[in-house]
C-alpha cells in the first residue's frame, strides 16, 4: 500500500489514516523511524503501561491480604540467623535445628 505524502518544512509528515489503521495506529502511539540504505522506515511500538498491571493487593481479598500481611509482619521479627561463614557452617546449624525440634516433638508426645 503506497501513498505519497509531502514532508513540511519541520520534516513533519502525516501517516495516511488508510497506513495508520493497517497498522493499528493510534493517537500518542509510538514509532521507531530508521534509515536503512535510502529508504526510511517506521515501525510502530509497544509501549507497555505498567500502571495497568495487576498488582499483588489486586491478585487477592481484603482477608487473605490481612493474613499475608500479618504472616510477613512476623517473619520480620524474627527469628533471624546467620550470617554463616560458609555452607558447612549452615549444615550444621540446620541438623542441630532438626534435633532440637524432633526432640521437642518427642517430650511433647511422651507427656
């Protein structure tokens, strides 16, 4: 589809509305102009409107967001461990963590 258009003096141009509809162009969409040998060419572009994404607060209720929050409220107070010098040093707080809790798991079903 080629129609001619007259390039003004500022080097504006107007994209035919038969061109702009083929292509799905709209009002303040964006175009990438290249020169490529003697021919330019422009390419329409997505331009992605991050404020119309989902966000986490719109992915959940108003009662699993109150549980989130107070599930992350309490895991900001701790506990905390480390920092650890190295994995041999994670490994072997990990096995004392599973001994102490198999052994509290134990007393709790003998009493």
């Amino acid at each position: 589809m080629g129609t001619l258009v007259r390039v003004q003096p500022k080097g504006q141009m107007t994209i035919p509305r038969r061109v702009r509809s083929a292509v799905g162009l709209i009002d303040g969409d964006l175009v990438e102009v290249r020169a490529v040998g003697k021919r330019i060419v422009i390419i329409p572009q997505l331009v992605i409107d991050r404020s119309k994404f989902p966000n986490a607060d719109d992915e959940y209720t108003p009662e699993q967001r109150r549980i989130i929050n107070a599930r992350l409220d309490e895991a900001e107070k701790g506990p905390f461990h480390g920092p650890f010098k190295g994995g041999a040093e994670v490994a072997a707080f990990l096995k004392k963590k599973i001994r102490s809790t198999a052994r509290a798991a134990k007393s709790r079903k003998l009493g």
